[in-house]
C-alpha cells in the first residue's frame, strides 16, 4: 500500500504500486493478497483509504462446468493501518460487494474493435445488462449470485515487517494476513472459510526518478467448499511494477500480475485456469491524500480472468 512522501521532499522515492489483486468474480471469495510496497508507515503513523474497483465480467462455459458469468461487480474497501512500533505496520480491510449489469460494456467494446480483439461473447448478450452468475457441475450449483445486492465480504487483516533496508540494497519486507469467514457463502460474497497468506514485499529504487517493486505470495485457502465440496490448492501469486516520477506529486506506474487459482481438476478453464494481467496507473499526492486511478486488462484467455477493470483509491495518511 502506498505511503506518502513529505508535502516539502524534493526528492521521489515512490508512492507505491497500484493495490490491485485478482478481481475475477469467483476469485474475490479468496484472501487475495494486493500489490503493496515493502516501505511501512513511520512509527505512531495512520492510513485511511477507501478504493473501488469496478469490475467487467463475461465467460461462458460448457465443458465439464456449466456457466455464465456476464454482469459487472463493484467492489469497495475500506482499510485502516497503523505502525505501532519501527518497521510494524498493522492494517485491517473491510470489503463490500455489489453486482448489477455496469457500464462499461460500451468502452469495451470500442476498444476491443480498435485492436480487432473482439470477444464473440459479447454478441450474446445486450450491453450493460445482468446476464447470469450461475456455475453449475452436473446437478450440483456451485455459484449462484444475484443481481442487484450489496453486501459485505470476507474481512482480511495483515501485519507487514521490513526485514531488511539499507541504503543502496533493496528494502524487503515480510507480510502475512488472515481472512475471516465473514461474507455469505451461499451469495458468492465469500467463500465460507478462513484464508492465510504470506508474502515477500520488494522495492528499490535504480534511477532518481524511477522505483520498481515486486511482490511474491502464497496464500492456502481452507477447504472444501460449495456443496460438490470443491477441494482448494495453494494459491501463488506474483507481480512487478515500475514507477516513474512525471512531476513533484504525480508518477507513472506500469505493472504485471499473476495469479494462479485455488481450484484444480475441473476440465475448465472458468475455474483451473491462470491469469496475467497488465496494470496501467497514476499516483497523484495532495497531502495529506494521495490519489490512485488504474486500468486493468486481462492478457489471458478471457475465462479465467474479469475482461477489465478501473480502480480508484484515496489515502489519507498521519
């Protein structure tokens, strides 16, 4: 998560990557550690922020599952940290969950066309509409969500430590998080079991004006869950970011992620499948607020990952 700089420091040492995790519908009930600087809040320090993400979704599935997914979800969170003691940092997030038929079918679309990338998908289906969000195995429902609902999600703490830092190397820092059984299973909010992650932060800076920072997670999903008591693998999940400085309080920042899924031996993609995604974002600082906008896209086959996403976050921080 990001830390921002003093209002009167002349010189960059990032703002942080994009907080972004694996917002495929399905995949949200899982703890999904977020991209996150190494760096942690100065002792006694606090962070507020709010973010949403809103998230496009359309797959279909007819193999060995039975699926359609097209609506959009919006997800909203509100996460609180504090460093009690140096290099400790302690945060607690609250998720909320809608779905509805979105808004950005539309842009999609235009894009898609520019590119000559097109999901045939898309014909299916009448723009910003709620299609389904229903996954069934046999005839036994796996997922099943409803339209129009907001609901809270499965709550998730971590406690970050910075475990190495000395000018001129690397800063690493060691993070570790729990997810607690919070939202409604049987609504596709949750995923009705507690989740434990563990992730090493990165971050360095080579250039005055240039910060790069890589994470690397695994998380362990408890299972088994939905009534055809789907048993849960390890999850690992990666991703790299560079940031560069535009101006004093503004920064460029262009990332990949992975993120591999907890299911296996299913035959389809919707639930087995690995995705990679490319992030495209701007920090901008107004302290004590920092501004975070971002775009999504899934490089994958289209799946086993949201189409597209857009994410806007704000930080206050003391």
């Amino acid at each position: 998560m990001p830390a921002l700089a003093p209002a009167d420091a002349e010189e960059f040492s990032g703002f942080g990557p994009i907080p972004v995790r694996n917002y495929q519908p399905i995949q949200l009930i899982f703890l999904n550690l977020p991209f996150e600087r190494a760096r942690t809040l100065q002792p006694g320090a606090f962070a507020l922020s709010i973010e949403s993400a809103e998230i496009n979704e359309i797959a279909t599935n007819q193999e060995r599952i039975d699926a359609v997914l097209k609506f959009e979800t919006n997800r909203t969170e509100f996460t609180g940290r504090f460093s009690p003691i140096r290099r400790l940092e302690l945060s607690l997030s609250i998720p909320f969950i809608s779905r509805f038929g979105g808004f950005l079918d539309p842009f999609i679309n235009a894009v898609e066309d520019v590119f000559q990338t097109s999901n045939p998908e898309r014909d299916l289906f009448p723009d910003n509409t709620f299609g389904g969000f229903h996954v069934q195995r046999g005839g036994t429902v796996l997922f099943d969500g409803k339209k129009q609902q907001l609901e809270l999600g499965d709550v998730w703490g971590s406690a970050k430590y910075e475990l190495w830092h000395s000018p001129g190397f690397p800063l690493v820092a060691v993070r570790g998080a729990v997810k607690a059984p919070t939202g409604r299973a049987d609504g596709v909010f949750g995923s009705g079991k507690p989740d434990f992650g563990l992730d090493i932060a990165v971050e360095h800076q080579f250039l005055s004006w240039l910060v790069t920072y890589a994470n690397l997670a695994v998380i362990y999903p408890v299972g088994p869950i939905t009534p055809a008591r789907l048993t849960l693998n390890p999850m690992l999940t990666e991703a790299v970011a560079g940031e560069a400085r535009l101006w004093r309080r503004g920064s460029f920042v262009l990332q990949q992620e992975m993120y591999m899924s907890p299911f296996h031996g299913n035959g389809a993609r919707l639930l087995d499948g690995t995705v990679v995604e490319l992030t495209a974002g701007l920090n901008v600082a107004c302290p004590p607020f920092l501004f975070q906008l971002a775009a999504v896209n899934n490089i994958s086959p289209v799946v086993s990952a949201a189409d597209f996403s857009i994410l806007l976050r704000m930080t206050y921080q003391r």
